[in-house]
C-alpha cells in the first residue's frame, strides 16, 4: 500500500491550495480517510479533516469553513481543498488510511507554507 500526497507549496496568506492523496495497492471506497499535519517537527501531528466511505466529513476547529476534503473512489484519491490560508497553517500535511486495528499507512508527507 502507498498514498502518495502531492499539491504542497508556498502560499501568500489568504491564499488557496489544492492537496491530493493517491492511494495504490488498495481501494479507498470502504475506509474512512484523514488529512493530519505537523506544524512542528518532532510533535504529533493533529488531524485536520476526515471523510468516511459514503462522503460524510469532520474538520478540526481550525479547518472549519476554510478546509474542504472530498475523495473520488473511482481514482482512488482524496483531496484538501484549502482556501483563506494563515501562516499558522504552514505543517507538513499527511494523508492517513486506518484500515483496521494495526493496520495504517501514511504518506510521505507535503510542505505547505504560508508566508509572505
């Protein structure tokens, strides 16, 4: 299994920014999905959004009204939409599939910075 996070990049406040998480050796459809990030290197990282198999979504307080997450089973991938970006959202994001008890895989991760 891999999940593959592409779309990071460097943002001006206020900003918008399009994250995507490919997911191969394994079809998405029947597992909920999550966006985590980092904001400092060597802390947990805290999840951000959540979308189960049939589409239903939970955000973080700080994700709510700016962060929207969709997947496409048919490509198996899922997506951040991030809009209204803050310098406080600069993290390094992960895609997460929890499969079951012990069984969990994360991507690599994707660097977003907001910055001026």
């Amino acid at each position: 299994v891999q999940l593959v996070e592409s779309g990071g990049g460097l943002v001006q406040p206020g900003g918008s920014l399009r994250l995507s998480c490919a997911a191969t050796g394994t079809g998405l459809g029947i597992h909920t999905m999550a966006w985590h990030r980092r904001q400092v290197p060597g802390k947990p990282r805290a999840v951000v959004a959540t979308i189960t198999p049939d589409g239903m979504t939970n955000y973080s307080d700080s994700a709510k009204g700016r962060f929207t997450i969709s997947r496409d089973n048919a490509e198996n991938t899922i997506y951040l939409q991030m809009n209204s970006l803050k310098p406080e959202d600069t993290a390094v994001y992960y895609c997460h599939l929890l499969r079951g008890p012990g069984d969990q895989y994360w991507g690599q991760g994707t660097q977003v910075t907001v910055s001026s």
